[in-house]
C-alpha cells in the first residue's frame, strides 16, 4: 500500500499514526508527510538512529538492548509501542535494521524487523532485502506501509 493510500485510509477511519524510526532515520514519516492532508492523520515520529535513544526517546527496555543489540524483533515492537504512546497516536510503526553495507552486532545487512502497535494488535515483521542502503532503506519503508496497510484495509 503507499502513503497516499494509508493517508486515505486513516482520514476515513479518523485514525492517526506515529514512528519510531532507526534505520529509517524519519523516512517513514518524511513519506508519508509528501501526502497533501497527511497533518490530519501523522502525529509525528522519533528518529533513534543511535542505540540510547531508542531507551530514552522510545522507552525500549535497556536490558533487552543490551542483550540483543539494537536490530532485534522486540525492539522494533517496542519502539512501535513507543511511537504510539509517546506521539498519542491510534497506530506506531517501529523500523530498525541494517541497511549496509556492513552487517551489525552479527546481523546481517538486509534485515529490517517492522513494528506495528495499534489497537488491539501488536506485531512484528522481519524483511529480509537486498540491495544498497537506499533499495533497504525504501524496502523497509514500503514493508512498514504494507504492514499498516494489512491493518487498515
């Protein structure tokens, strides 16, 4: 789904949406604020590109940081809960990831997990993408609006 899409969507159903982006660096939200209309429905979002600010910005557990590494499924749940309570917002995405081209914390470049808090849902995607930083930066984008976009249709 693309963003003038999910703007659609969420204006219709009078819902509102918020991020917590890493890899992304604000991607996400940059997107889907090109959308005309999009302040009716975008909240805002968090770019946590460094590890501590995923904790102090997004309230992600420090021990689970710690343990795992900043590129790690809870993480990105976390940080969508974070986005969403944080921002006010009925819906948070959550990104982190390597996008390359040198692998992190023993994660290999590629791999972008995908957060989404909303009602009654939380749940994480793990993408697994190729390509140079800017084709993983966009996979990751289009894989976090066609996770939301699941939710909204």
């Amino acid at each position: 789904m693309n963003a003038e899409t999910l703007i659609t969507h969420l204006i219709g159903r009078g819902e509102t949406v918020a991020t917590a982006e890493s890899l992304t660096a604000g991607l996400v939200c940059a997107t889907l604020t090109e959308v005309p209309g999009s302040s009716a429905v975008v909240r805002g979002g968090l770019v946590v590109y460094a590890t501590d600010l995923k904790a102090k910005l997004a309230g992600v557990d420090e021990v689970l940081l710690a343990a795992h590494g900043a590129v790690h499924p809870e993480v990105a749940a976390q940080l969508a809960a974070g986005a969403r309570e944080r921002c006010g917002a009925t819906w948070g995405l959550g990104l982190t990831g390597v996008a390359g081209p040198d692998g992190q914390d023993g994660v290999a470049p590629g791999v972008v997990h995908v957060g989404l808090a909303g009602p009654d849902v939380l749940t994480v995607r793990t993408l697994d993408l190729s390509g140079d930083r800017a084709s993983v930066r966009a996979g990751a984008v289009s894989g976090a609006f066609a996770l939301l976009g699941e939710h909204l249709a």
